[in-house]
C-alpha cells in the first residue's frame, strides 16, 4: 500500500453512480450512524454543489461540499465535513477547509463563507477565520453556531 492521498475537486454532475455511492455511504456512517442522528442526509443541494473528495489508495476517506451563493445561504456554503474515523487526528479536516475555502474564493471571488458548524467545533472554525454570527442553536437535534467568513 503506498498510502497516497488525492484530492479531487468536482462538481455533483460528473460523479459515477458508484463515486456518489461512496460519498453517501460515509456521509451517513458518520453523520446518521456515528452521531446517532436520523436525518436526510441527501438533499436537494447536493445536485447544485462541487464536492472536495480526499482519496487515500483510491479510498474515499475524506470530503465536503460547496454550495454556491443563493443555493443554501447568501453567500457560498460548506457542509457536510467529514474525514473517516480511522483518518482522523490527521489534519485532514483542517486541510479540507482550506481547500475548499481556496476554491470556492476562485469560483466566487468576493462573496463570504457562510456555515453552519457544530457547537464542539466552533474553535475550530474561529482558527480558519469564521466569526460566529448566530446560535447556539439545535440543527438535527445537534447544537450548531452560524458563522461568517467575510
């Protein structure tokens, strides 16, 4: 095994039944399942957003979304964070973000960030830049804090 990670950058219409397959079967191990929250995961932003993917060995073990400005706030959304349990303590998740931030400021120079995060990780999103705005507040039964990238 040769343990190389990629990063790949694409929009929902060009994933194959099984790439998309992949990133709802992670999505729902750590959203529904690990944090024990029944809720729709798929949604009908998906369709609309780029997806951050990190592949390990070809593995998803990684990724996000990008919503564009108007889809879910005003301005462009991340959501949907997640890093595979086994690939945490990694930095992976810090390094999604600042991909995605990276992107999405090249797809759409001069708007903010605007995201929903959950409560434990709001200093974490405060070390990325984001200022909260809102919350805290229950989103799926989990407390969560509306922040700002301006």
């Amino acid at each position: 095994m040769s343990n190389t990670l990629q990063w790949r950058f694409r929009h929902f219409n060009v994933f194959s039944a099984l790439e998309w397959h992949a990133m709802l079967n992670m999505r729902s191990r750590i959203f529904v399942v690990e944090q024990r929250c029944p809720y729709q995961d798929p949604d009908d932003v998906d369709p609309h957003c780029w997806h951050l993917e990190g592949l390990l060995d070809g593995e998803l073990i990684a990724s996000l979304r990008i919503a564009p400005p108007g889809a879910v706030y005003e301005e462009v959304s991340i959501g949907r964070v997640a890093v595979a349990p086994d690939n945490r303590g990694q930095s992976l998740g810090r390094e999604l973000m600042v991909k995605s931030m990276a992107y999405a400021q090249d797809l759409w120079p001069n708007h903010g960030v605007r995201i929903s995060g959950q409560a434990y990780l709001q200093e974490f999103y405060h070390g990325l830049g984001f200022t909260t705005v809102k919350g805290p507040y229950l989103e799926d039964d989990l407390p969560h804090f509306e922040m700002l990238l301006s």
